[in-house]
C-alpha cells in the first residue's frame, strides 16, 4: 500500500482539511499552487511557466504528476487569478497588465524587471516592487540602474 493511502486510512476523510487531503494526493505541485495563493491577491495577473519548465529535459523534477502541470488545472486552484503563459504574450490583452511572474525549477527570471542575488529554484515575485515588497522577499534585489 502506498503512503498516500496509508495517511488516508490513518486519518479519515472527514477529519482532515481540504488542503490537506490536495497535499497528501498531489504533493509538490499543490504546495507550489499554495504558495501561488498565499502570495497573490485574487486579482493578480500572473505570468505562470510552460508545461515544459516543470518537467526540464535531462533533469529529475520533484513534481510526480505531469497532468497536474498544465494551465488548466493552475487555473482551477488558482481561481479567480490569471494566468498566461511566455507563449501567449503577443496575444494575450493581459501582457501589459502582468503584476507577478511564477517560477518553477529556476525558470521565469528573465521576465523580471530586476534581478535576485540569490535565486530559488521556485516561488512568484512581484513585477513591480513596492516597500512591502523589498521587506518581505527574503533575497537581495539588485536593481538595475
């Protein structure tokens, strides 16, 4: 039997969160979308990475399942957020209107306006930096000139 089912059986359904039970079933991926959440107000507007980034060729991804990956279940835990992708920049009517980036496995950094020190492998950064900002993000911003 599978930990996964293990910890079901352990704890019965009706005595743990939502959160949880996403968690156990999905792991890395719904901790990423919980970051995402926590980080974000409802109305941002997010550039979220390519199904590609989360599964890097010649690379071992800590995300086990890669249907989870795709925009389209983003979008429903991510709600009423949205999301594009890089690829739908030139179309997208939100590509001026982008207020955080998402990165995942050490990709996105390019579409931000300034540059970390230190860059962590995931999270979501602001576009533009408030106070607030430069206080909360726990890694020197060095800003262009």
């Amino acid at each position: 039997m599978s930990l996964d089912h293990d910890l079901m059986k352990k704890h019965p359904i009706n005595t743990i969160t939502l959160d949880n039970r996403y968690t156990i079933v999905l792991k890395q991926i719904y901790l990423y979308f919980a970051d995402i959440r926590k980080n974000t107000p409802e109305n941002a507007v997010i550039l979220y990475p390519e199904y590609n980034s989360f599964f890097p060729a010649n690379k071992k991804s800590i995300y086990h399942n890669d249907g989870i990956a795709k925009k389209i279940w983003a979008i429903r835990f991510l709600h009423p957020r949205i999301l594009i992708q890089p690829s739908e920049l030139a179309a997208s009517p939100y590509k001026d209107k982008i207020t955080h980036v998402a990165i995942i496995n050490g990709q996105g950094y390019k579409y931000l306006p300034y540059k970390l020190k230190n860059e962590p492998s995931s999270g979501i950064f602001p576009v533009r930096l408030t106070d607030k900002d430069m206080q909360s993000i726990n890694y020197e911003i060095l800003i262009p000139e």
